[in-house]
C-alpha cells in the first residue's frame, strides 16, 4: 500500500520569519498523521528554521534542488550531504522551473538523483509536457522521455523508493488544472513504464504526485483517482487553510 504524500513546494518564498510562520501553523493543524505524509519545501535560506519547527512532528522537510557534484569550487550550490545534514528527508529535482530558466536536463537530473539517494535523501522528481506538445499529441513521449532519461542507470529498490511528480507545464502557476481524466491517464502511463522498465513490484510501489494548481476543490477527485498518490503543491501551499485542506482530501 503506497503511503500518501502531499509536498508543499513554497519556490522562492517566504523570509525566514515568514517561513517559521507559516510552518508552525501548518505543523499544528496536522494531526491526522496515519494516511498522509506531509513534506514542506521551503527555500535554502529557511530549512534551518523548519527543521527545529518540525522537530517531534510527523512533518517532513525537503529541499528544491541540488547540485549533483559531492563539494568543492561551485559557488552558490548546495550539495546531497549540505541538505542531508540541514534534516531534508526529500529534494525536488528537475522542477519545470528549473528546467526552464537554469537550463537543467534529464541528464543533469539524472545525476542530481543518483548523487541524492547516495546522500539519503529521497528525490521527487517532476516531469511533464508543455502546452504546445500536448496540443502537438506529444505528452506521453515526452514524458517517457523524461522518466527514462531521468531514471538512467537507477537500481530497482532505488526506483520503487522514488516520487514522481507529474506536472503539466501548462497548469503550474496558471488556475487550469489538468482534468481528472488527463492527469490519471499520464500517471497510468508513468507506472506502466516503471513496470516495463522494471518490475510489477516497482511500479506497485512508486509514488506518483500530481502537480499543477492543485486546490481545495479539485484536490479530492485527483487524489481519488487509482495512480495519483499525492500532490507537489506551489501556489495553495502559501496558504495554512488551502494547504491543509489538501491534505485533509
Ligand atoms: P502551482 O500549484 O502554483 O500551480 O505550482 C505547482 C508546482 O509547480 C509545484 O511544484
């Protein structure tokens, strides 16, 4: 049985008190712990912060990248064992963002994610197609492409410990969420390739999100389908009632 998980990823928000605020307030409305797991992504700058307000909580910390070299000569980069030891459990790889404005690729995740998991830390790693390719017919090659390059040379157990976050370019940020429909055929899709990559026994146990304007009213029925196992939630996980209303669905 997958274990829910529903992943705050707060991008570049939120001032150290600010993040401190609003962790306290989720942290305390979370005490129905048995079916979901939470995970708050702050920015770098917060997660020392956090960490103390999670500590003795069910809460989870993650962080929204890394860099894939061990230490050394990169500055401004954070590595797998900096946020292993800041008390990240997670690490968002390969968000859109990311992908969009710092040029990162399926090869460079690949390696985020190897490095990751030598640290520890559990990667969520976001795929998914932009407008223009699923108007094009292209999103499931698209993202087979991303799940295969981004998974390169990843052991079973590696893969059957991983998330996925299937996030639709084109509903990140805008108010129009994919359909039920739309989002559970990609997520369907998603574990049918971890099963014929790997085994009926990894796709069983991947964790797959959905992301992308996932709120408050839409968040039941997409966390009702069969493969959607949580959410990669920006905008509504700003907001203490939105976001636990979305873990309450
Ligand atoms: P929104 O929920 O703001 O659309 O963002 C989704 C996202 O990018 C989560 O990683």
């Amino acid at each position: 049985m997958r274990k829910r998980i529903i992943a705050g990823n707060w991008k570049m928000n939120k001032t150290v008190a600010e993040a401190k605020e609003l962790a306290q307030a989720i942290v305390q409305g979370f005490t129905r712990t048995d079916s979901c797991e939470v995970v708050l992504c702050p920015p770098f700058t917060a997660l020392a912060a956090l960490r103390e307000v999670i500590a003795e909580t069910p809460v989870k910390l993650g962080a929204q990248n890394m860099f894939w070299e061990e230490q050394g000569a990169f500055t401004g980069e954070i590595s797998a064992a900096m946020l292993k030891s800041a008390g990240c459990t997670y690490v968002i790889l390969g968000h859109s963002e990311r992908r969009q404005y710092f040029q990162e690729s399926d090869e460079t995740v690949n390696k985020k994610i190897l490095r990751a998991f030598e640290h520890g830390l559990i990667p969520i790693v976001c795929v998914g197609e932009t407008l223009a390719e699923r108007q094009n017919g292209l999103t499931h090659q698209v993202v087979e492409k991303q799940v295969r390059g981004c998974l390169a040379d990843l052991t079973s157990d590696q893969v059957a410990a991983l998330v996925i976050a299937y996030e639709p370019v084109w509903a990140i940020g805008t108010g129009v969420v994919a359909t039920t429909e739309q989002a559970q055929e990609v997520h369907a899709m998603i574990r049918a390739l971890a099963g014929k990559m790997y085994s009926t026994r990894v796709a069983e146990s991947l964790r797959l999100q959905y992301g992308g304007s996932m709120k408050p009213d839409n968040a039941a029925q997409l966390l009702s389908q069969d493969d959607i196992d949580g959410g990669l939630i920006g905008g509504a996980s700003l907001d203490v009632k939105s976001f636990l209303q979305i873990v309450y669905a």
